[in-house]
C-alpha cells in the first residue's frame, strides 16, 4: 500500500488550488481516503475523534449486503436456468457465474452514474466528495428487476443523486432515501419494467419452457392464488428484485449491522412488530380474501419487507433520530407496507410506499417525541415547587 500512498502524495501538489489540474482536487482527495485515513481532524469546537470515520461506516454497511447481494446473483443464475429447463444440467459455479455476469453491469452503472455525479458536484462547490453513494450505489441495483435495462438504471441513478440528494446539499441532507426513490422512479416512469412475470428473470435470449412462471410468489398471492414455497422464499431461490429474495441472507446482514452498531435493531424489531400487527388485523377481517388471509409471518419472506426494514429503514439520515421515535418509525412503516400490500392492488410491493411515507413524516414524529418529553420534564418540576 506505500506505493499508492506514494503516489497520492507525489500527485497532490499538482491538484491544489491555483494548480494545473485542480479541478480534479475533490476526486483526488475521495479516492485516497477511500484507502487511508485522512490525516487532518478537527481543530475547533467540540468534536468526538473516534476511529471508525463515514467511509468505514458506509464499507459495513456494503459488507452487510454482501450476503444478500451473493444470493442474489446465485439466484440470477438459478431463475435462468429453471425457466429454460437446464437446471440439472448445471453445476453451483455455472448458475453463479451467470448470475455474476447479469447482475456486474447493473451494479457498474450504478456506481459509475452516480460518482460521477457526485464527483461533479463536489469540485463545483469546493467540497469533499461524501461518502454516502457507497451504500446508495449498492442498493439500488439490489432493488431493481434482473431485467431492467442498464439506461434505465443510469436514468434513475441520475435522478435520485440529483434530485434526492444534491438540491437538498448533498449528504446527510436528503430528506428521502435515494436507493429507494431510484426504484420509486422506474416504478412510476417505466411501470412495465417493474410488473409482470418477464421482468423477474433473465432468460438470455433463450425461450422459457413450458409451464414456467416468472410471477414472484407476492404476484401470486396479491391475484388471490398465493402459493408460497416457505423455504424456498426463506433460503431466496423464487423470482423477485435482485437482493430482495433472501430473508436468510438479510437477516445475516441485519446481525452484522446491529452487532457492529451501524443499525438501529429498534427500527428492525418494530417493523417487523407493525407489519406482525397489521396481518393479524387483515387475518381476522379476511373472509374469503386469499391475501388477506396470508399468515403475517409469510408476508416477511416475500417480496421486499425483510431488505426494506433491514436496510432500507435503518437509514440514519431519512429515518427518525429519537429513540422512542425509531421505535413508532418502524411499527408505523410495517403497518402502512402491509397494508398497502393487500388492501391496494394497484401497488404490489407496499415497503416502498410506506418507507417514502414515513421518512417524510419522520421530522414530524422526532418533534412530537422531543415536545412530549419537554412536556413530562415541566410537570416535574412544577410538582417539585
């Protein structure tokens, strides 16, 4: 590593202010703090110096998506080779390596649109360039069908770092999470890229066989014929978006990100709460409504409920910042994706909706929680006099 050390050091003078190449200074000071620890800190005002800065806390959270993001391509490959009928006649390493080379380009393009924005932005203002597509560029190809074009994903990327995160100053000022904006986006602009059992799985040219269906198992059941694989749906080998389909490998990532401190469990635990309460209400009101009747329990290992309460509400940034109000965030997220689930036919997948809902909202519950505890403090006191 001292030769790169090395060089960013050779090469600074000639990217300073006033230098040739300045206008590369923000991209040259991003991609070597992408490998080292800065060497300035604070000298002013109170601040807390710890050893674990935004960089490192964005690669834990990319390396708690690492599991899901494996499945992922392992179950690009798989949903491929089943639907055209070569399944037994492929080894582990024929169907991830397909899925390796589908889901690559997805997650280039993300990565490339993105930064690239950002890189621009932050030499126009003078500013360092921040830290938080790392996690963003990650999860927005992980939320994407396997079969959404590559322009759509730069179209989306563009417009959810512009618009989500640059007008509001970039980050830690977005008001909504980017990655999930991105989806909401494809959702609205290009809705046939987002339904239907073709968008599901990647055939490569190939024609599926006979029999074959590409609908997820929450397609299924929102048409009043749910028919889950309980453990297929847990382990993630059904079709759905590409990081979304292993409640296994997320719950993984969930242990790493509240064992490391980098996710908040209360926001976890309550979604799950909310979402658990919400199935139950629908279950005594069901009928003879197939859905409505679906054990809440089932609802957690299809579609993307697990992935959004994991890794989409924890968002420290657009989520609530009181402890008592992470734990109303997230019931009220489980209640209103479950909800919005089975009540409305119109919008399938309900965690996006809801997350979007309540990260505008989440200001709102964080001032009703600091006014309340205000409140209780001066009935303390005018009892003590």
């Amino acid at each position: 590593m001292k030769f790169i050390q090395k060089f960013f050091e050779d090469t600074k003078p000639h990217v300073q202010k006033g230098a040739k190449y300045h206008w590369l200074h923000s991209v040259h000071d991003g991609v070597f703090t992408l490998f080292f620890v800065p060497k300035h800190t604070s000298n002013s005002g109170s601040h807390i110096h710890d050893f674990i800065d935004l960089k490192r806390t964005m690669g834990l959270v990319v390396f708690a998506l690492l599991p899901a993001l494996l499945m992922g391509m392992y179950n690009t490959g798989y949903q491929h080779f089943a639907a055209v009928g070569e399944l037994s006649g492929v080894g582990f390493w024929d169907i991830f390596l397909y899925g390796f080379l589908r889901v690559l380009p997805v997650i280039m393009v993300s990565y490339i649109v993105g930064l690239g924005i950002e890189f621009v932005f932050a030499q126009l203002r003078g500013h360092e360039i921040q830290e938080g597509f790392l996690v963003s560029g990650m999860l927005i190809p992980m939320i994407m069908p396997i079969n959404t074009p590559l322009w759509m994903t730069a179209i989306a990327t563009a417009f959810s770092v512009v618009f989500v995160k640059e007008v509001f100053g970039g980050t830690g000022m977005n008001i909504w999470n980017p990655a999930l904006v991105a989806r909401a986006f494809v959702f609205f602009a290009y809705p046939s890229q987002m339904s239907g059992e073709s968008v599901w799985v990647s055939l490569g040219g190939k024609q599926a066989i006979d029999g074959f269906s590409g609908a997820t198992p929450m397609a299924e059941a929102a048409a009043g014929q749910p028919n889950i694989d309980v453990w297929n749906s847990f382990i993630g080998l059904i079709p759905g978006s590409i990081g979304e389909t292993s409640t296994l490998a997320i719950l993984i990532g969930a242990a790493i990100l509240v064992i490391t401190g980098i996710g908040s469990w209360k926001i976890i635990v309550s979604t799950f709460a909310g979402g658990a309460v919400m199935g139950l209400i629908l279950n005594y009101f069901a009928g003879d409504n197939a859905y409505m009747a679906l054990p809440f329990w089932e609802h957690f290992i299809i579609g993307g409920f697990a992935f959004g309460a994991v890794f989409m509400a924890t968002d420290p940034v657009s989520g609530t910042q009181t402890e008592r109000g992470k734990w109303i965030y997230g019931f009220l997220i489980g209640i209103l994706a479950i909800l919005i689930r089975v009540v409305n036919p119109a919008y399938p997948e309900g965690m996006m909706l809801a997350i979007l809902l309540m990260n505008t909202f989440a200001p709102l519950v964080d001032h009703y929680v600091v006014e309340g505890s205000i409140k209780k403090r001066l009935k303390r006191i005018k009892v003590k006099a």
